[in-house]
C-alpha cells in the first residue's frame, strides 16, 4: 500500500456526474425517495469550493441495448407505456409497477435512463483513463430486477455498469454495497459469475426490506464463493459497522483482487434515516470512503466508481455524508468544522427540520444503547462467518 | 399444506435381499439418510438410516478390504414397521410425527405402495416458504388483544395503502394471554405509512421488536 501512499493523499483527477435533470425520477411528493438530496449536495460541495465545473460531467441517455444487458425487453416496453400513461394496472402489477414502493410517474422511462447513462459515462470516464475516480450520485438504485421494479428502484445502473464492464473492457469487477438494504438486485444478477464479486452489508433482513442477504448467500455454480453477505442488528453503532466494514473489506479485496471497484454508496445506515434501524453517525460516512479510496490504489491503479443509493434524510444527513465521499474521493481528507453559511441560509427556510451546522453530528446522537455488546459480538459473529470461506482457503495447504 | 406438494417422488428404495455394501454406496451416491426397503409390490417392509448401515459396518480401525458385514443383507438390519403417512394428510402432522417419534424421515405410501418420501429438511423449507422470507418484503410485528374480527381490521389497513402482503403468522404474546402477535411480511421498502396509521388505529407496532430496546 505505502507505494501509492504518495498519489491518494494529493489531489485525486475525479469526475462528478451531475445533471439537474436527476430530479425528474420522482414518484410523488410524499415518496420518501427525492432525489433533491443530489441538489442539495451539489450546492454545499460548490459552496464548499470542493466543485469545480471541469470536475462536472454530464450523464447521458442510455440506450435500450444498454438496459438490456441487465433488464428484459418487454420490461422496458412496460416502463416506457407506463410513463405515457398507456399502461394497464394489471399489466403493471405484473411488472412491479404502480405500487406504493414505485408508482408510476410520466416519463418514468426517460427519467430512469438518464440515471443508468449517468453510471455508464462514470464507467467509462474511469475506463478510458479519463480519470481516476468517478462519482454519480444519481445512481446506486440496487434494487432492480431483470422483469421488475421494487424498493423505488426501475433499472439497476449498477447492475447494467458492471455488465456493461465485463462486456466492453473484461474487467473483474468488486461491488461493494453498505447501503443499510441489502444489495439484492445487483448480487441476483451476478450470483452465478466468477468474474463479479458482490459484498454487501447491511442491517438483517429480520425486520427490514428486502428481506434477503443473508451469510450463507455465498453464489451458485461458478460464482459459489464470489458473493458476500454480512447482515448486522438493528441498533447497530458506528464502532461495530465499521468494524466489519474494514475486516470484510480488506480481506475480499486481497483475496479477488478486482481490477476495478464499484461502490453503492446509499447512507440510509444514519440514526436520522427514517426508514431503517441502524445507529450510524457522520464518521461512518468518513471512514466508508476512505478505505475504498485507499483500497482502489492498492489493487485496482485507482480505478473506482461510486454510486449513490439509499439515503431518506435529505437534509441532515446525506448532503453532508455524500460530500464527504466526494471530498475523500478527490483529496482523501475530509472536511471539518462548519458548513458553509451561504448553503445554510439558502435551505433553512425549506427544510422541514433544523439544519446541522457543523459536518460532524452532535455527540452524543443518541441515548446509549443497553445491548450494545450483544449487538456488537453478533455482528462480529456474522463476519465471521462470512469471511469463514476466504480463511478457510487461505489455509488450506494444498489448493 | 399437504404432503403430496411437499414430498419428494423419486425415491430411492432397495430390495430386502441387498447387501449393506449396496445401502452403503446408495446413501453415499445420493447424499440421504433414509433408504425404504420395499418388496416385489413396492410395498414398504422396512426401513435403514445411514446410523443404522453405519452401526452394521465394521469399525474404521479395522483394516479389512472387504469386510464379512457388508455382504450382509439388509433385511437384517432394516427398521420394522415403518412409520408411513398419506399424500393427502397435512405437513404439520408430519412434523408432530418427528417431533413425538424422534425420527426424520416417513415414506409416502398410497394404496399400500410407495409414491414419495419426505425429510425433516422438506419440512423446514415448507416452514421457510410459511414465513414468507423469500419475497422481497419488510416484516413488522403487531400486539392485538385476543378477539374476532381484529385479523381483517389489521389487514384492511394494509390494503388501503395498496401493500401486498406475502405471509401473516399469528401467535400468543408470551406474556399475555390476552394478546396475540400478528406477524406481517408485507412488500414494501417503506412500512412507514402503514406503521403509523395501526398506531393511529390504536394498535402496537413492534418494528423492529428486541426486547430491552424501543426506537
């Protein structure tokens, strides 16, 4: 690691995907999915002087070729007539179409594209050795299926970028997802390829949606051994997260050795997040990135593309956890102390709840937890065996 | 759930005249347990776990090639009577029957004649399906008083907000025998609106429920 040592702590060439245009994949004004968090963070990384317009890159259409390297035709024909309004409620039903999760919106197709094209030209920014890094915020939506849309999610971007890796530069791919859902669309559609490795972190599905990742989700056939599972409690804390953050990390990247990473990077594992039951605060969205940064030079010559993800605070916490990806991206340090006045005023008015002032929380966050060790061994417990297969290889003499 | 949409009907089964050799190799090929022994009318006159081939066989200290007790028959070692059931009885008497007769395995007979076979593992994975955990869904959990008509009040709510249910389990509070806990997976990533208007209803809502701890 020292080798690169003197390249990731300087400034990182890194592209920023971004287009108001995001903002039109909306369901309704009460879903709790508003992509308004990537506006929001846009404006404070640009009022933080982190931005600048040479880092910004626009996203583009995708085609439908591309969203089918992942998702059915007469899928894609549903969520087409779906957002003209020409599609049948049973017909949708079919499709997971028109629930309360993803309702039907106009142009939900185009919307949903310009999402996927912003991942496709992340790839392709860092492929190409336009840049080191790649950032598109718009995406991460993990939760696609082939023939269906579930948990507000229509195309699987990442799911299509990473299809779309094998195919154009036959690179193995790591995809590392700590959104607090697990990561169920990307790892179904990779569980049996040797050659994408899935790892994805997030609380038990006991109580939460999806319902699935759990640790002996391994793969099947030729991808048995090339997906990875670690659920943790509800009321977990930062210490615990991102102790099995680290060791799960380091020890899948040594052993795949990826030739570039593509990281989920939903922060919806907050206190604040209104939809889970994890007990994250502001570090864990410091320390996420920095190790996949440092990670990125080590194995794969700094190729990393992030994507955004989950995220249902969207004014206290992901502006601020999702700059702090950026900010690491670029410069591998993060910000500190407070956030910048102009971004404060512009949003007090319209933000439902107080807005945080500084980029660390308030500690304490919360009121201590009484079974914070329990929680803490079981989650160490599920690491473990989740890391049990790549240990177990690792000492076996003859293999 | 009935047992013939749970039972597994390609079975593997030997003739009583088999040697132990043969149930050894049968076991091993197939990965099972359980081989029924059944007669020219595939009639079950028996049956042999792989405790049982392995409590007939000669111990691993022993170095015989090809040891006497193999060439055995396996009528000699085979379990009789054989507990069966019906392919129409009802899977949760199967469990009760492995529960109270401490075994793992009853063939299926239909007229007398073998027709399937089913293992405590079907039985798990019925119970898996049961509770719904292989749907895409989010599981809360609500605390009703114990009486009529408080099932469709809670699912009704469920409806409106357009939310597909995918398994309810209901059982006693542990606590309270004048309450139950109604166990919902319901498919949605976001339970919110549901959860708040059962709490506006009046209802309980545990989600997530660990005791010691409430969000």
């Amino acid at each position: 690691m020292a080798k690169y040592a003197g390249d990731y702590k300087m400034n990182c060439t890194s592209a920023f995907v971004y287009s108001e245009q995001f903002t039109n994949y909306r369901f309704h004004d009460e879903h709790p999915f508003n992509q308004k968090r990537v506006v929001l963070t846009y404006e404070l990384l640009k009022e933080s002087g982190a931005l600048n317009n040479n880092q910004v890159l626009p996203p583009r259409l995708a085609t439908d070729d591309e969203i089918k390297l992942v998702h059915d035709g007469a899928y894609i024909e549903a969520v087409k007539k779906a957002g003209e309004g020409k599609l049948s409620e049973s017909k949708a039903a079919e499709y997971g179409l028109g629930t309360e999760d993803t309702p039907v919106f106009k142009n939900m197709h185009e919307a949903s594209a310009w999402m996927v094209g912003g991942s496709l030209q992340a790839v392709d920014a860092v492929l190409e050795g336009k840049v080191q890094h790649a950032l598109n915020l718009g995406g991460g939506l993990h939760h696609g299926f082939k023939r269906k849309a579930s948990g507000f999610c229509i195309y699987n971007d990442g799911a299509i970028a990473i299809e779309y890796i094998r195919q154009k530069y036959g690179f193995r791919v790591l995809y590392v997802d700590t959104d607090a859902h697990h990561g169920d669309g990307v790892q179904w559609a990779f569980y049996d390829d040797p050659n994408v490795c899935t790892l994805s972190i997030h609380e038990t599905g006991r109580y939460l949606f999806p319902g699935t990742g759990n640790v002996n989700e391994r793969g099947q056939k030729e991808g048995y051994g090339y997906s990875f599972n670690i659920p943790i409690d509800a009321f977990t804390e930062d210490e615990s997260f991102i102790e099995v953050y680290k060791t799960a990390l380091t020890e899948v990247m040594e052993y795949f050795k990826p030739d570039v990473i593509v990281t989920q990077n939903g922060v919806d594992a907050h206190y604040f997040d209104p939809l889970t039951h994890l007990y994250g605060t502001m570090n864990l969205y410091e320390c996420i990135p920095k190790l996949a940064h440092e990670l990125a030079h080590t194995y794969c010559d700094g190729r990393w593309i992030a994507l955004g993800g989950g995220g249902y605070d969207i004014w206290r916490v992901v502006p601020r956890a999702w700059s702090q990806l950026w900010k690491i991206m670029t410069t591998n340090t993060p910000f500190s102390g407070p956030l910048p006045e102009r971004w404060l005023k512009k949003w007090k008015d319209e933000a439902p709840v107080p807005l945080p002032e500084t980029w660390e929380d308030i500690e304490p966050l919360y009121k201590a937890i009484p079974r914070k060790m329990e929680i803490t061994e079981k989650n160490k417990q599920n690491l473990d065996k989740a890391m049990q297969w790549i240990r177990n290889q690792k000492n076996t003499p003859y293999s | 759930m009935l047992v013939e949409e749970v039972m597994t009907r390609e079975v593997v089964t030997l003739p009583p005249t088999a040697t132990i050799e043969n149930a050894l190799k049968l076991l091993s090929k197939h990965r099972i347990r359980h081989i029924p022994i059944v007669d020219d009318n595939h009639h079950v006159i028996g049956i042999v776990s792989d405790r049982d081939v392995r409590d007939a066989s000669p111990s691993i200290f022993e170095n015989d090639p090809d040891p006497e007790e193999f060439k055995k028959e396996i009528q000699n070692i085979m379990s009789t009577p054989v507990i069966t059931v019906h392919p129409l009885d009802f899977i949760e008497e199967v469990a009760a029957i492995f529960y109270e007769n401490e075994i793992a395995c009853v063939p299926v007979t239909k007229e007398n004649k073998l027709v399937g076979i089913v293992t405590e593992k079907d039985v798990l994975y019925t119970l898996i399906q049961l509770t719904g955990v292989h749907v895409q869904s989010s599981q809360i959990e609500i605390k009703v008083k114990n009486k009529v008509g408080v099932l469709p009040a809670v699912t009704n709510i469920i409806a409106k907000h357009k939310i597909n249910i995918c398994s309810v389990l209901v059982y006693p509070d542990p606590e309270d025998d004048d309450y139950k806990i109604l166990v919902f997976r319901i498919q949605t990533m976001n339970p919110l609106p549901v959860i708040q208007e059962l709490k506006d209803e009046g209802y309980e809502v545990l989600w997530p429920n660990m005791p010691g701890i409430t969000k």
